[in-house]
C-alpha cells in the first residue's frame, strides 16, 4: 500500500492550474459576488488545511483527498493548485499548522504569562480538561498519531512535537532547582499522563479525573522547592 503522505491519483494532471500560474485566457480576478460559492480568489490556503484537518479528524488520512477537498469547499479540482504543488503539500502543510496551533502556540500562552514554576506545572495538567476546545484537539492529535503509524513524514512531525513539549515541560522542573535527569523524569511523567488523559476521556467520572490529577500533582511536586 503506498504511503499516506504520496499519492499518484492525486498528482497534478496536466493542464491544472499550479501555484501562482496564471490562467491562459483568464479575467481579472476580484471578490466574489455576494451568494456566490467560493473561488480561487476567496479561498486561502489556511482553507484547504482547515477543510483537511477536518477530513482527516471525522475520517481518515486516506479520505483526505484533493476531489474530496474540492467537493466541500464547492470549488473546482483546479482551485487547489494555485495554493500547493500537490496534496503532499498539502499534508506537510497540515502537519506544520499542527505543530504550530497545538505546541508552539501553547507554549507561547505559557511564556506570555508570568506566573511561578509550581502555578505552570499546575496549569499543564489542566490541557486535557479545557472543555471542547481540548477535546477536539485531542481527537485531531489522535488521527494525526495514528498516521504517524504508517508514514514517516507524519512520524517525524510527531517524534519533533514530542521533543518540543518535553523539553518545555522539563524546563519548568529545571526551574525548581532539579536536576536535569530528575526534570525530564518529571517531565515524561506528566507528559504521559496529559496524553493519556487527552485520549482517553471516557475513563472515569469528572470526580475520578479531579482526583488524578490531584494525585500527579502531589506525586510531581513532592520534594520540590
């Protein structure tokens, strides 16, 4: 089976429009009239990720596919090309976009506020438990882990998110005054219990998460300064 991130049936066909190419014989392009569906102009690229990102969270990697894409934002097949070369970049565009809202952007929340190091690692192990905003996150996170499985572009995205997330959450035990081992042991710890948590949300009541987490917090802030 090929992989998740290449796939011949959607290369480009001849004669679709590429990215910044102009269309023989086209009209000058400008908004849409009001009504009307989207076209090249309106859309951005931001759109076919989102639509993307959607596809692959309700379905599957493998329904994420340029007619598909098409078909739901009601725009030619051709439309595509003027964002991306070709639905692989299409799918390492998703990736980054992931990357970015899902860590980068977390971590600069973090970084914006001043708050000390037992508040931050308090408030990490809230994530999983931000209302729906957290549950869809979750849910994108697990589709995304699951092509993980079977693609290595996806798999090095993951693998880099790990890193990212770990490095960070070991800072903030660094700032404790542990040492580095005993902070990326921390940090591993909370991490897994944050995943596990994320993906796992039927497991036990409000009350039984409230005392979990009540639990990870004593268990990763004893002996702590």
């Amino acid at each position: 089976m090929a992989s998740a991130s290449t796939a011949p049936a959607d290369a480009t066909p001849a004669g679709e429009l590429r990215a910044g190419a102009t269309p023989a014989g086209a009209a000058p392009t400008g908004a849409a009239p009001t009504g009307a569906a989207p076209t090249r102009s309106s859309l951005r690229r931001e759109d076919w990720i989102a639509a993307a990102t959607e596809v692959l969270h309700e379905q599957s990697i493998d329904a994420v596919r340029i007619e598909t894409l098409a078909a739901q934002l009601k725009v030619t097949r051709g439309s595509f090309y003027w964002h991306f070369r070709n639905r692989n970049e299409l799918l390492e565009s998703l990736l980054l976009a992931w990357r970015n809202s899902a860590t980068e952007q977390v971590i600069d929340r973090f970084e914006r506020r001043v708050v000390d190091p037992h508040t931050q690692i308090r408030e990490l192990l809230t994530l999983p438990f931000r209302g729906q905003a957290a549950r869809r996150a979750a849910a994108t996170e697990l589709a995304i882990r699951d092509w993980a499985r079977r693609d290595e572009m996806a798999r090095k995205m993951v693998d880099e998110v790990d890193a990212i997330r770990l490095s960070y959450i070991a800072q903030s035990f660094s700032s404790l005054g542990m040492d580095i081992a005993e902070a990326r042991h921390r940090a591993f710890a909370l991490y897994a219990y944050e995943v596990a948590e994320s993906l796992m949300p039927a497991q036990g009541t409000d009350t039984q998460k409230r005392e979990r987490r009540a639990f990870m917090e004593s268990l990763l802030l004893a002996r702590a300064g």
